[in-house]
C-alpha cells in the first residue's frame, strides 16, 4: 500500500504542537478528512469539540463511527486488525494497554 506524508503546516499555520512536524500513512488515510480534524485539534491544542468519554464503549463506538479518538491530547487513536493504534510520525504503533490506557481522564472523543 503507498505512504503519504501529512505536513502539519498544510493544516494550521502556526501549530501550538511542532512535533511531529509530518505523518506518514496510507494513500486513503492522507485524504481522511477525519483524521485531518483530529491532527489539527491536537497541534493547535483546541479540544472544544471534544469531550472525555464515559467508558471505553463510547470510545469504541466513535472509532467504529469513523472517527479519531484521541490520547493524552497528544495521538489519534484508531482501530486496526481489532488493535487499537496510535498515530506517530513514522506511522501507527499499537497503543499497549497500561494503567493510563484505561484512565477515561486521558481520552477526547468528539462531543
């Protein structure tokens, strides 16, 4: 599958966030406009459309709705091969469950 660069500065300015700078991901998730939105939330650190989920099922139940969720205000969150995954600049790791993983403090879904 062909990688794709997402350059922040395509997508805000003057991000809040600088680093990373660039996102590699498929062909079909650079055009995401899902995913654009999250990364732009992220680096110019505005969550008003976000809100801290209840439990993990409304987290579930927006990443299978298409959208992002997001952790630590810091990752886009998906699921992928029934994993979920975050978003780093060289592309998706699998988010391994700890303590802070299931703290509800530590996730933004869309409100």
């Amino acid at each position: 599958m062909k990688k794709e660069k997402i350059y922040i500065t395509e997508l805000i300015d003057e991000p809040a966030v600088t680093y990373p700078m660039t996102y590699t991901v498929s062909s079909v998730l650079a055009n995401n406009d899902e995913l654009k939105s999250t990364l732009v939330s992220i680096h110019s650190y505005d969550f008003v459309n976000y809100k801290q989920p209840k439990d993990h099922i409304e987290i579930y139940r927006a990443i299978d709705s298409g959208y992002f969720a997001i952790y630590k205000e810091r990752y886009a969150v998906s699921e992928f091969g029934g994993r979920l995954m975050y978003l780093e600049g060289n592309g998706w790791s699998s988010l391994n469950l700890t303590r802070d993983s299931v703290d509800m403090r530590f996730w933004l879904i869309g409100a």
